[in-house]
C-alpha cells in the first residue's frame, strides 16, 4: 500500500452491496492461520530446539555462579538469552523469509484481515516464550536445583511475556526497515550478539562502569531486571519499577516503527 | 452472492497508479463479464502486474474505481476478495505445508469447510491424489501451479484474476491449464489474465487489452484486433511469416524493442 502516493483515491462513491454469503467469520480466518503457522513451526522444530537450547546450556553451565549471585539471577539472564533468541532470530527471519516467497501477499489477496495473518505470527512467538520460559524452570528447578514460590514463577513467566514483546518489536524493526532476508538475518544475529555479549559481561562489570550502566537501561538489562525482579516479588523496588517503564517504552517505540515501516512485498 | 446478477464480475475505471513520481498506469478502464477469458497484454513494465496489483487490493490507487462483483475494493475488501481467486505470478505458499495442509488453510480463509472426500476429490480432479502428504516445497513447478489453480478456485470465485499463469510450464501442462481456464469459463467465472504468450491469448481469450506505458492503446477481441490494424504499415513490418497474427500487432503496436 505504502508504494503509492497517498490521496485522493477513489473518486466514484460506492455502492455497498450486502455481504457476501461466504465470508468467513474472523474467528475462523485466525483459526486457520494460526493452525497452519504452527505447523510450520513444528516442521522447523529443529531451529526452534536450539532457540531453547542455548539458554539451557548456559543455565546448566552456570551452575557454579549460583551460589555467588543467586538463582533468580541466573534463571532470569537464561530467560533474557532466550527471549533475545525469538524475537530476533526466530520471528524477523521467518517474516523476511515469507515476506521475500511472497506468502504474504498470497494470503493478503484472500478474505482475511491484515492484521490476523500478524496475530496469528505473534501468538506463535508468545507460544515459544512460554515454552522457553517453562524448560528454563524446569531446567533450574531439576538440576540447578533453583526453587522459587508460586507467586514468583507466575510474575517471572508474566515479565517474560512482556519482555519477549521488546525483542518482538525489535525484530519487527529489523524486518520493517530492512528489505533482504539475508540482511535481516545477519542483521538480527548481530544485534543478538551484541546485546548477549555485552549485557552478559557488563552487567557482571567486567567492562567496566560505563558499559554496566549502559547495560542497565538497554532492551538486555530491563527485561533481565524485570524478570529478575518478577521472580522474587519481595524484591521488587523502585529501580525495577523503571525498568518494567523503560521496557513498555521501548516496546511501543520499536513496534511503532517496525508497523509504520514494515512493508508486506519487497518488490 | 448479491443482487446484480448481470453485474459485470470486474469494473475497472479510471485506474491510475503511481510509485512516488513515476505513473505506472495511466486512466485504464476495461470490464470482465462473467464467462469471459479476459487477456491483459503488453511489453515487460507495461503496468500489467501494477493493475492486477490494484485489482487484488494490494496496492492502492491513484484514482479511479475497481468493482468486483459490485463490491468496491477500497471499502468492502473483504468482500471483493471473497468474490475473487488469485493465483499470483510466484507459486507462494509455505513450502513446509503439506498439499492437504495448504488446501485446509485457504477453505478455512474463504470459508470453505473441506471434508475428507471432498479433499480426495480435488486432489484427483488435479492427479495429485498420491501427493497429498507432500509438502509444498517438494513438488515440481506444473504440480505447484496445479494446486495454485486449485485454490484461486476453491471457493468457486465470480472472477479469477491470474498473473502468467503458464510461465515456467511444460506444453503439457500449459495445455491442461488452458484446458481449465476454458472450463472455468464454461462455467461462468470471469477470468482476467495476463500473459507474454500471443498464440495462447489468441487462441483462448475472447477480448485482449494491450497496455503500454501503462496506457491501454486497444481493447477488443483478438480477431477484431487484428483486423482493425492488419494494415497499419508497423505492423506489416513486424510480420514475418505473411499471415499477420496477434504478436505481429503486439509488436507494431508496441514496438520491437526489448523492454528492461
């Protein structure tokens, strides 16, 4: 749409006809959708695995730090790691991808809402969050023997939600502003990297004040604090009350720009 | 599906298009009847795609107006495209869907509940029927444009809009796809199509529209088309074999250059 000017369009008033008989509700237009994207992520099950396998591989690596800076650290930087993985390998490469084969317009040209054929990505995305987050749990709970109470597994696996919606909409930026499908994918890695390396390392203030503080109030250092904060309510302060802030805010820029830019074809 | 049975099954007026200064297409205007093989002609960059583009809704309009159906795509798109079956020019569905799984998906986006027979049914109607577990990806390029056929026609649209729909094909399948046009003609399905085949269009489109610099310069049926210009001096001298044909006006009419 954004590829042609804008007004004044269509000069002849219409003439509304009643509905069609064989329009589907949108209930059933979503339905279809959703069930025929997890399909396709079952089918890529195997890059899925390993979104998930990482961040297990450092929690059972880290087993030895646990004592030093605490379960709720560890499970909560594994969470981040993780959330990171989905929004930015996971989701803006497999949009660039059907964006670029045109599946996109294919189903644009049927009855269905614009924004279902978005919904029904995003709730696939949310799936793999809640997945990610369980076997992060499980994985602590049964070898890092990391034990938290009901409250903060429910409030940590709610600020993983919101914390996976910041690397949704910054991967919905990659794919609006970036056309290639390969350019997003060496892009989206990375950021991923990036965002890896240096919260992991500056957060442990190996890099010195600057970077640790800079981490802190990056997409990495919010949504770590406020799943760290999450998964033990009684330690929830001011700071992380920021956090969560900072967290929406970054979420509503970035999906603010990835919507605006994004565009359904690259022709 | 509405009111106005007589309704032609695609108005186009006034059609203008534009990418930022460039003017794609330039006030086209044309109609599709229902039961007519409707064949948008014309060099590489013409402003085919971009008015097919406009009819399929995925680009908006300059100006001017596209009825399908009677329904107004700008205001009732759902509508419009509930009444229309597409099959774009790439073969775009998830490779990692099975046959069964892709026609599932677009019934339950047309709304149409596909039960297992009926799933047998098309899926020999196309001789696909040892395919079904297949996935997309893994079929050969007849057999994709096979089952793209099959889905712009799933929910029996009043106007199927197609875009090259034999580039890439073997003359066989080309002949079995023709063969389905026609049939769906037959039928009462308006077909709006596009193609860089003369002797195809020629042979199975009942009017022709040839468009350049995104203007139509003529709108007829092949045969009037080529009577009324038969004796236009460039298209004598686009005429090799004696006989003019469509190509031979195609080519008087648009020049023999080649077009980026």
């Amino acid at each position: 749409m954004s590829s042609t000017t804008s007004s004044p369009a269509f000069s002849i008033a219409p003439t509304l006809l009643p509905p069609p008989r064989t329009l589907p509700p949108t209930s059933a237009v979503y339905a279809a959708l959703l069930r025929a994207d997890l399909t396709t992520q079952w089918r890529n099950r195997r890059a899925s695995l390993m979104v998930i396998l990482l961040p297990a591989i450092i929690l059972v690596s880290w087993k030895g730090l646990i004592e030093r800076v605490g379960g709720p650290f560890v499970l909560a930087n594994c969470i981040t790691i993780g959330l990171n993985a989905i929004g930015l390998m996971g989701y803006s490469n497999s949009i660039a991808r059907d964006r670029e084969k045109e599946i996109f317009q294919r189903l644009r040209v049927a009855p269905a809402p614009n924004w279902t054929i978005m919904a029904s990505r995003l709730t696939v995305q949310l799936i793999m969050i809640a997945i990610l987050t369980i076997v992060i749990f499980v994985v602590g709970y049964q070898y890092d023997h990391i034990s938290l109470n009901i409250s903060g597994y429910v409030a940590g696996f709610l600020m993983a939600i919101v914390g996976g919606a910041v690397y949704l909409a910054l991967g919905q930026m990659i794919v609006g502003r970036l056309k290639n499908p390969e350019t997003v994918n060496a892009t989206s890695r990375l950021v991923y990297i990036a965002f890896i390396m240096i919260g992991m390392f500056g957060e442990l203030g190996m890099l010195g004040d600057f970077i640790d503080k800079a981490v802190k109030y990056s997409p990495y250092g919010t949504v770590k604090s406020i799943v760290s904060g999450a998964l033990t309510p009684g330690a929830w302060t001011a700071q992380t009350t920021i956090a969560l802030l900072v967290t929406l805010g970054y979420t509503a820029v970035f999906a603010f720009l990835g919507i605006r830019w994004f565009k359904w074809s690259n022709k | 599906m509405n009111t106005l049975s007589n309704t032609p099954v695609l108005r186009v007026e006034g059609l203008n298009v534009n990418y930022g200064a460039f003017h794609a297409v330039r006030d086209v205007s044309f109609e599709v009847q229902p039961g007519e093989i409707f064949g948008l002609l014309g060099p590489n960059g013409a402003g085919k795609t971009s008015t097919l583009s406009a009819v399929e809704g995925l680009i908006r309009p300059f100006t001017g107006a596209i009825h399908v159906a009677g329904y107004d795509i700008r205001h009732q798109p759902l509508y419009a495209r509930a009444c229309m079956g597409v099959q774009l020019q790439a073969t775009s569905f998830q490779p990692e869907l099975t046959l069964v799984e892709i026609l599932r998906l677009y019934g339950g986006l047309y709304g149409v509940n596909l039960t297992d027979s009926q799933l047998n049914t098309i899926l020999r109607d196309i001789k696909l029927e040892d395919h079904a577990g297949k996935r997309y990806g893994q079929l050969s390029g007849g057999q994709q444009q096979r089952v793209s056929l099959v889905i712009a026609t799933i929910h029996d649209p009043r106007l199927v809009l197609m875009d090259e729909p034999t580039t890439g094909l073997d003359p066989q399948s080309r002949r079995q796809l023709w063969e389905r046009i026609e049939t769906m003609r037959d039928k009462g399905h308006g077909i709006l199509l596009t193609t860089h085949s003369m002797e195809e269009a020629e042979a199975v489109c009942d009017r022709i529209a040839i468009i350049d610099h995104g203007q139509i310069i003529t709108i007829d049926s092949p045969q009037a088309i080529i009577d009324d210009n038969r004796n236009r001096p460039e298209v004598i001298r686009a005429s090799r074999k004696g006989k003019i044909t469509l190509e031979d006006v195609f080519i008087g009419l648009t020049g023999a250059d080649v077009r980026a």
